[in-house]
C-alpha cells in the first residue's frame, strides 16, 4: 500500500517539473531565440575575420605627360564652361593698384576738389578760398598751394579762362609739373653706385631696401645690400631675409657693431665683385639726435675715401602715413646729407597722400619710388603723369596700365 503512494508521488511530482518546464520555454522571446540560433549558427560555421585593406598610396599624376581632360563647370541654361574659361582674372597693372592705393587720398580731398569744379559758376573769391582750403586739408602744404593758386590765378587771366569746370585740366598740369622727377632721376641704377637709404625705425626702410634690390636685380643688375643698422635688434636677420627674397648678397656685422666698419667690408666686396649697386642699409635715426647724424656722415667720409669712383645716391624713405612729419623728416635729414631722391610707403594705406607733392614742390627733392602695397613688385618707379592720373581718377594711356 506504501510502494502505491510513493509510485504515485513520484509520478505527480515529475508532471509538475515537465509542465514548468514547458512553461519556461514558451516564456523565452523572440530575441532570445534569435540570439540563441545565431550563436549556435557561428559556433557551427565559424566567421574567418577578414584582412584589413592597407589604403593604397596616393598616385603622382604626371600632367606633363599624360593628357587630362578639361575640368568642366556647368551654370545657368545647361551651358558648361571649360577650366580655362573658369580662370580667375588676370592680374592687375600698375596703374590700377596705384589707383586702388590711391583710393582714400582720393576721397580725402580729390573728391571735395571735383564738387568746387563741376559748379559752372564764373571764378571769383570765393572759389579760390574753397579750393585753397581743400589743397591745404589734403596735406599739399600751404607753400605748395600758394604756389598753385598763383599759377591758377595767372592762367584764367592770360588763357581766358571763364569758369570753374575749366580749371579741373589746368590743376592737374601744373601737379604734374611740380612733381616731375626730371630726365636724370634713376642714373644710378645704370652706374656702379652706393645707395644710403635713411629714413627713421618705422618708416619701411628695411623693407623698401629688400624691395629695391629686387627691382634691381630684375634689370640684371648685380646687388650688395650693406647690414649696416647694428643699433636695431634684428635689423640684421630682417634684411638678411629680404636679402633671400630678392635673391641678393648681404654683407652684416654684430649688433652694435660700428655701422663704419660694416660699410667698409660692404665696400671692399662689391669693388671685389664688381657689383653694379651697392644698398646700405642705415640706422633708424631721429632727426633730433646728433649722434646718430654724425655717424651718418662719418659713413659718407668712408665712401668718398673707399669708393671714391662710385656714384653717390641718398634715398630718404618717408611713411606717407604721417602727412606733415614726413616733411620735416625730409627737412632735417637734408640738413646733414644730400637727398637726390624719396621713397614714398604706405600710399595705400592713407588719406596724406597729397604730402607726395608738397614733399615734391616745396623741397625740390624728386620722389623716385612709391609703395602701394606689401608684395615685393609693390614698390616702383615713380611717374608724375601715372600718379596724377591716378589720383583724379583719369583715364589711363596704354603705356601706364602696363605691368
């Protein structure tokens, strides 16, 4: 009777464990079974892990030896534009950065000029009141300007002329004439010379130096540029770099070596390598400083003693930036030296443009150069007929918009 019970117990309990069981399974989600299948799936057929793909290196396309095909751009009503019709415009000619320079002087007191001249009104008084006042404002100077209103003043009365629109032309000649450099100005770049280009720290002359000897060496003639500025820290490595840029020989010393000696090594090599230029970099003296001024001619006595065959040349470089300054730097300097040219900077970055011709009319001292920019080929040769031209916003001849 207990072996019935027990069998009987036995056989209730394991219904009870097969209908958990059963319940369990059917509990397991979807997720599990995909779980399950797949890791059972990778375990039978395991997945080799493929090799990792070096990137293959960059191919050198030799354009000089194989043909391209022409890039092409398509814009509006289906029309497609050939890579050498998408080109960026050419560049632009001296003339037209000088003009571009030239655009805040321009607008300064060119402008205000051009509204005194398009009155149809007869030339009395008071034209000539508003047209000296606009002169001085634009930094012409008041020597300068009396000097133009008196030329003015002579030609209404002999040339008859009868209103203020007609006197725009004559203005402009007699700018022109004031500032005309003359047949001899640049001499020096076609005779073995030593170039002295002073000017006080600040002004670009560093930089007008670098830029010059690349004007120069772009004629085919041989330049030395003279590191004689030992008072500057880094004046040296400043102008040994632009020595690199221009692709020039520099003689350097030490800073605050004597700038003398410095000339004279500079000398001794370019009479050793028959350099056409020599470009002597000076210190930046301040006109209110003898000692500085001294130097300055002590160096001068080492030319005519070293190099006395040499032509002399002695650039002042002026910041056009600094109007009326600019002008008593000229003063000063030419007091102790003998200026035969200027180096007009930073024309495109004022509004005193019109100090070049107070600087030209007043001091008699031709601008030679003119900077309107900070590229190397920024610096050129000054033309009085370009820069007028420029400045009134007249048209340019063929010749004046060429590189």
């Amino acid at each position: 009777m207990f072996e019935f019970f027990k069998k009987k117990k036995k056989e209730v309990a394991e219904e009870i464990a097969e209908e958990t069981l059963q319940d369990k399974e059917d509990t397991v989600t979807e997720e599990d079974t995909e779980v399950t299948e797949k890791t059972v799936a990778e375990y039978d057929n395991p997945v080799m892990e493929e090799p990792v793909e070096e990137p293959e290196p960059e191919k050198v396309i030799d354009t000089a030896s194989e043909e391209s095909e022409p890039v092409t751009e398509e814009v509006n009503d289906g029309e497609v534009l050939t890579e050498a019709e998408t080109e960026p415009a050419p560049k632009k000619g001296w003339f037209a950065r000088l003009k571009e320079g030239l655009t805040k002087t321009r607008d300064n007191f060119v402008a205000g000029m051009d509204s005194l001249f398009s009155n149809e009104d007869k030339i009395d008084d008071d034209f000539y009141d508003e047209l000296e006042e606009t002169l001085i404002l634009g930094d012409i100077g008041v020597h300068t300007t009396d000097t133009i209103i008196e030329k003015l003043k002579d030609a209404v009365k002999h040339e008859h002329i009868k209103k203020c629109s007609d006197c725009r032309e004559f203005l402009i000649k007699t700018i022109k004439e004031e500032m005309a450099t003359g047949e001899t100005a640049y001499e020096f770049e076609n005779k073995q010379s030593v170039v002295f280009v002073i000017g006080v720290n600040g002004v670009g002359k560093t930089t007008s130096i670098g830029k010059l000897a690349s004007h120069l060496k772009s004629q085919g003639k041989r330049v030395i540029l003279a590191a004689a500025d030992t008072f500057r820290a880094a004046a040296g490595s400043q102008l040994e770099e632009w020595s690199h840029r221009a692709g020039v020989e520099m003689i350097g010393g030490v800073e605050g070596q004597d700038p003398s000696s410095v000339l004279y090594d500079a000398v001794s090599a370019a009479k050793a390598r028959n350099a056409d230029v020599l470009l002597v970099d000076t210190a930046g003296r301040l006109h209110n400083k003898k000692n500085l001024m001294e130097e300055l001619k002590k160096m001068n006595r080492i030319i005519d003693k070293a190099f006395p065959d040499a032509h002399r040349e002695n650039l002042i470089v002026l910041d056009a930036s600094t109007g009326q300054n600019a002008m008593m730097q000229a003063k000063e300097f030419g007091e102790v030296a003998d200026l035969t040219g200027i180096i007009l900077t930073k024309m495109d970055g004022t509004a005193k443009g019109g100090i070049a011709i107070a600087i030209s009319s007043e001091l008699k001292i031709p601008v030679k150069y003119i900077g309107v920019g900070e590229k190397i080929e920024d610096l050129q040769k000054f033309d009085a007929d370009s820069f007028v031209d420029a400045l009134f916003d007249v048209a340019p001849s063929e010749d004046e918009d060429k590189e």
